[in-house]
C-alpha cells in the first residue's frame, strides 16, 4: 500500500483537520484503501456534513408519514394498505461533464432508491436549470440531458411525466439536475436498509462492478475548475435495459420472505451501500472482494470499493435463502454472489486474497461523520452582498397584447413541448394528465390516483432566501391542489453553491427556515430529500455560484380520479381569480424580460392564506363548482389565463381594464377558476376568499380587452417558436 502524504490526504478532499479525526478514530495511520473509504462517506454527497444541523430541524412528521427522512426514499400512506414511495436527487455535476450519461445515470440512481423499498415506479419528473441559450455550450447541455433522461425512463418502462426547465446565467457553468421518481407498494412489503442477524448472507445483485464513477461522491462535493473535462472518468455508465430486469428480479424476491435488508450501490457504491446497512443495524460487516463480480480484469479492493457502476444492489437475506434468490437473480440475466456476512462488533472488514486488507470501525464513517456549523451572514450582511436593487418606478405599458407575446416566446415561459415529447409518458397506461399543474397518475387497479409536481422559483430566493423557500413549498401545494389532489408530503434537492462562504450559507439557512415554515404551515412535511453543495464553476466562461435552487417535489392524492381537474375551458365559461391579488412586480417575469430589470423582493407568501385558499380550491373541484382551474405563478393572471387558452384551443373576452401590475405581477395563492355561472362570487363570499370576475371564455380564437387583442395562431406561435428555433437552428 502507498504511504499517506499530505498531497494524497488532499486529493481525496478531506483537509487536515479532517485526517487528524481519522487518525483518532483508527488509532493508526490508515491504508489507501482504508482513506478512500473514509474520503467518500465523508464527502458533502454522502456526510451532509455542512447541511446535517440544519436538515434535522424540518418537520418530517404527520399520521400518514410512514417514513420521514433517512432510508433510500420516504413513504406515506394512501390508503387501502398502500404506501406512495418518492424521492428526488441531484445529478449536477456528472452531467455538466457527460451530460447524456450524467442525466441517465440520474435517472437510474432515484429509480434504485425507490425500487429498493419494494415499490414499483410509476412515474418519473425532472426539474432541469441550464445557463444562457446563447452560452455556446448550452444547446449541447440540453440536448445530452433530454435524451439521457429520455433515453434511461423509456427504455426501463418508467413514464416521465413531469418537471420544469429553467434557464439563467447563474447557472452557464454549472447546470442542475435533479430527478424525482414516484413508487407504489403494499404497506406489509415495505423493505429497510438495515442489516441484522450475525452470520446472515451478504449478498451483491445486478451488474458486474467497471472502473467508472469511481470517486463521483468526492467529484459531487468540490466547485467546477478549468479541468473539469478530466473528470469524464467519474461520471457513471447506464444500463437501463438491466436496470428494467433489476427491477423485476427484485420485485420477485420481495415478494417471498428471503430479505432481511437492502440498499441501492448509489453514490460511492459498494462503500456507502455496506456502510449504511451495517450502520442502520447497529452490526459488523465482512467483505470478501475476491467474490466481488468484476467486469475489468485487475480491479483492486480500491476501484471495486468506491466504484460507482450502474444497476447493483446489495441485500442480507436469511440464512439457507441463497439458492432461491440466486435462480430468481439468474432467470433474469442478471449477476448474484454472496460476499459476506454480517458480523458483530461495529466494524467494516475487506479481506482479499486471504488477507485483511481494511478495517474500519464504523461509527467514525457514518453517525460520527463530521458535521460543521458554518458561519452564515446576516440578513443585512447578505442583502448587501447580493445587491438586489429596490424596486424603481414601473414604466407604464404600451401594449399589454404585445407584452404577452414577448413574454411568451421568451425561454423563461415558452412550450417545453420539444422536452416532453422526447420522454414516454403514457408507459404502463396509467398516466391520466400531464401538462397541467400538476401530472396525475392512476394507483393501478383503483379509481386513486397521485399527483405530483416539481417547483422552485430560484430568483426569489436569491432576492430573498426566507420568501423564497417559503414559495417553493407554497407553490408545489397550489400546483396541486388545482388538480383537486389532497397535498400530503415532499421531497426536495437543495442545490446551493460554496457552504464555506457565508453568504451562500445564509441563503441555505434562509431558504430551510422559509421551507420549514411553509410546511409547517400547510401541514405538507419532508419525507425525503438530497443535499448538493459546490455548484459553482471556476472555468473559463462559466458562472460563478449558482442561484440557490431549493427544488420541491410535492405528492398528494386524488380519492378518485373522475374528479381530476384541468386547465382546459370551453366558450362561454366564466373566468375568475380566486385567491388575493397584489402588484408587485419585484422580480417579476415581465420586469426581466420586457424591460431588462432585476428589481425589488420578490411577492410575499401569506401562508395561512394559502392553506385557506387551497382548501376551498379543492372543496370546489370536489362538489362539481369549477370546471377549469390553473394556479397564478411565473407571468401573473394574464399569462395563466393564455395557457388555458392555449390548452383549450379557446378565446377570452376580459371583461375589466387593468395595468401590467395587475396582469404580470406574480400572485402567490391565486388561481384562475371557469366555471358555468356566476355563482362562484358568492361561494368565495361565504367562505372568506377574495374574487374577481375577469370575463368570459368565448368562440372567437383570441384573447381580447378594451385597447388591445392577441389572436391564439400569434400566441402559439410565440409560444412555440423559442425551442423549434434554438434546435432547428
């Protein structure tokens, strides 16, 4: 083994205060293999170690939470003996390198997270921010991520039907992508990581361990530089045709009773897999890595250890239960060897050719990891850093009509239809809406159904940390309640850059506290989640920090799915706003893209407002009163009032005069509600909640006002013109 210098120390990412905790906890100084193991565990991707004090202050808890945070993904119950299984996590970093593979292997590792618990997926969402359009390398970034994303979901048989996709230079270093997968499974076959019983089997499932990915956890923890291209070696090679047989083959052993535990080979592969099994069981593990299926000749304990190769679980099944799960693992074409056994004694022992080759205690890796409380700059301090300037006076608009076209057209709001018509949403048949505010998927052999949707308005929380964590949450309640679906838990992937600078982490802080308010507040606890610092980019062209990006994944329920509610109107419906409207266009759509303004804090989220106002949404859509509703978020009321006219195909006659300030400020806990009659006013009355009548759907294929009109062909056009003509061109 290699003698430990300063210079390897350093290159495994941990600093010198860091090894000096090492050396303790060995009691010796360690071999390579022994510092890879704990350079990876203890790595921001796996340790959390900036963001751990923090995380454990947010709400994780209500009677249908069956598990908040800490196993592969989180559960919740939905009735009838079934759990909805979710997660969402980041793939930033591989796929600014090796963007097909980096969004494919995304992919596949959320997919794990959730199979891995017994439930099979039933839906994939993808929340994506890219740079500038016009970055030269932006359109080779979308392009590699759509078809990895694409290409990973259709070929396992997973529909993707949801996200978001944003684009800003904050991010043209630097890009963000997280994925979110949605799973069922029957409550009493709900599978944990945590292994028991000394002397049971360890057994290793799935592909044969590659040299790739080996250190993409230490990758994922550290900002970007000029060498970033070399690091091509640590982004990890998918498989999704063995991952769909992975699937099942695990799917056919849950369903006997050989499992005792089992864990997904994500981040830091078999490293973290038997680290955290053995650690959640409070036992020993013993690894023989000469058992280890290898597909590359010569691999040592070091590549098979911190490798991050594709489609590989590890298990603990029941003693005498090896021969059944290694036929159920043969019959599908897929690699099984037992590896080792649980042992006593808290410790990770590798044994290779005959020889001890590690031995590590294990609390020192895990719950002993380190954690830090790092400085974070005051309110003042960081609005002083961040230099939003104060809201200057708003010009008055010309051309309401040709504002909205502009706003339209441009990428902040154009059709994401070039992205979606990529992924297969309609696999497996279940699919009951995509394209709304939120995508619904049928609980297969019932008339239930999920909704689920990914937010986050990244400005805002620049502009505001505080406000902006509060509206992320905010916004993924509302998405689904406009559906008519009952908001029951999240997951999220707080993408933030630097920790060690004290302004990004007041953004973190801020944005955590705003978050756990709002789920407080709408009874809407975390379940799961992932952490991803470092993104920021130090390279020729790129960006500096990213904006932080604290991406939510709301699911809730729908009783029954004959009650869904859409977007879509038709003539002579009567259209109104529900909910209470401001104008502020601090940070607004329109004041960026109309008028190249950057300005002022972003619309505050009254929360006790949006709990009372989601609720009567979803009492109106339950006792048949709305027949089209869509929530006001990025654009205001005018461009929430065009996508339902685009979405069906109908006109809208505005039967009242109003400014931009009114049509483009961006409401928090508003919706545009169509309904038969005007009964709407006095329901809202009754109940407490403001409403405005706006006009009426209508035959004629426009969108009209006193002053101004835009004809449906011009804003289609508008509206689609943005993709087709960046990738046609």
């Amino acid at each position: 083994m290699s003698e430990i210098t300063p210079e390897i120390v350093e290159a495994h990412g941990l600093n010198l205060e860091e090894y000096d905790r090492v050396l303790a906890a060995m009691g010796r100084e360690p071999n390579l293999l022994e510092l890879g193991i704990f350079s990876v565990m203890w790595s921001e991707h796996c340790s959390y170690k900036s963001s751990r004090f923090y995380l454990k202050q947010l709400p994780t808890e209500a009677p249908w939470v069956i598990c908040g945070p800490g196993e592969n993904a989180g559960v919740i119950d939905i009735g009838d003996n079934q759990a909805a299984i979710f997660k969402m996590e980041s793939h930033n970093h591989p796929s600014y390198i090796e963007p097909y593979q980096g969004a494919a292997t995304g992919v596949g590792g959320i997919l794990r997270d959730v199979f891995t618990m017994g439930a099979r997926p039933i839906a994939n969402l993808n929340a994506l921010r890219f740079g500038r359009p016009e970055h030269p390398k932006m359109q080779h970034l979308v392009k590699g991520v759509v078809a990895g994303i694409g290409g990973y979901g259709n070929c396992v048989g997973v529909p993707t039907v949801g996200g978001e996709t944003n684009f800003d230079p904050a991010y043209d270093g630097n890009i963000l992508v997280n994925a979110m997968t949605v799973g069922v499974a029957d409550q009493d076959k709900i599978f944990y990581s945590a292994a028991t019983g000394v002397g049971n089997p360890i057994v290793y499932v799935g592909s044969k361990t590659g040299r790739d990915g080996i250190h993409g956890a230490t990758m994922a923890s550290a900002d970007f530089d000029d060498d970033s291209d070399a690091k091509r070696p640590t982004v990890q090679v998918g498989d999704p045709f063995t991952e769909k047989l992975l699937i099942e083959a695990c799917l056919e052993l849950m369903a006997t009773d050989a499992i005792v535990a089992i864990q997904d080979m994500g981040a830091a592969g078999l490293t973290s897999s038997s680290v955290e099994m053995a650690t959640n069981g409070k036992v020993g593990i013993r690894l023989d890595m000469n058992k280890v299926p290898c597909r590359e000749d010569g691999m040592t304990p070091y590549e098979m250890m911190l490798s991050e190769s594709q489609e590989r679980m590890l298990m603990v099944l029941k003693p005498g239960k090896e021969a059944m799960a290694e036929a159920i693992f043969h019959k599908w074409e897929l690699d099984f060897a037992v590896i080792g056994e649980v042992t006593e004694g808290g410790h990770m022992v590798l044994e290779f050719g005959g020889e001890v080759v590690c031995d590590i205690p294990l609390g020192p890796l895990a719950e002993d990891a380190p954690e830090y409380q790092r400085p974070y700059a005051t309110k003042d301090e960081y609005q002083a850093w961040a230099q939003v300037k104060p809201l200057g006076e708003i010009p008055e608009s010309t051309d309401i009509g040709a504002d909205l076209l502009k706003l339209m057209a441009s990428p902040a709001l154009a059709s994401r239809r070039w992205i979606a018509e990529q992924y297969d949403s309609q696999v497996g048949a279940d699919t009951l809406q995509t394209g709304g505010d939120a995508a619904v998927v049928r609980v297969h052999g019932t008339r239930k159904a999920l909704a689920m949707t990914t937010d986050c308005t990244p400005r805002y929380c620049y502009a505001d940390p505080y406000e902006g964590g509060k509206q992320a949450v905010a916004e993924a309640y509302r998405n689904l309640c406009a559906v008519g679906a009952r908001p029951l838990a999240i997951t999220n992937c707080l993408n933030f850059a630097n920790p060690q600078r004290p302004e990004i982490m007041a953004q973190f802080v801020g944005c955590l506290e705003g978050m756990g308010d709002a789920c407080r507040a709408l009874d809407f606890p975390i379940v799961s989640g992932n952490v991803s610092l470092y993104n920021e980019s130090k390279a020729t062209g790129g960006g500096s920090a990213i904006l932080p990006t604290p991406a939510i994944g709301g699911v809730g329920i729908i009783e029954d799915y004959s009650a869904m509610m859409r977007p879509r109107m038709t003539p002579n419906m009567e259209l109104f706003c529900v909910g209470k409207a401001t104008s502020n266009l601090g940070q607004s759509i329109w004041l960026k893209v109309v008028h190249g303004r950057t300005e002022g804090s972003p619309p505050a989220t009254d929360l006790a407002e949006a709990r009372k106002t989601g609720e009567f949404i979803r009492t109106l859509i339950a006792e048949g009163e709305a027949s089209a509703v869509h929530d006001v978020s990025d654009g205001g009321i005018l461009v929430a009032l065009a996508e339902m006219a685009l979405a069906s195909d109908t006109g809208i006659k505005l039967g009242r005069v109003q400014d931009a300030g009114y049509w483009f400020a961006e409401h928090q806990g508003c919706y545009i509600v169509a309904c038969a009659d005007n009964s709407l006013l006095s329901l809202a009355a009754q109940a407490g909640i403001p409403c405005e009548h706006l006009g009426s759907a209508q035959t004629d294929a426009e969108i009209t006002a006193d002053g101004w009109n835009v004809s449906l062909t011009d804003l289609r056009e508008a509206h689609e013109s943005f993709f087709r003509d960046w990738m046609e061109g």
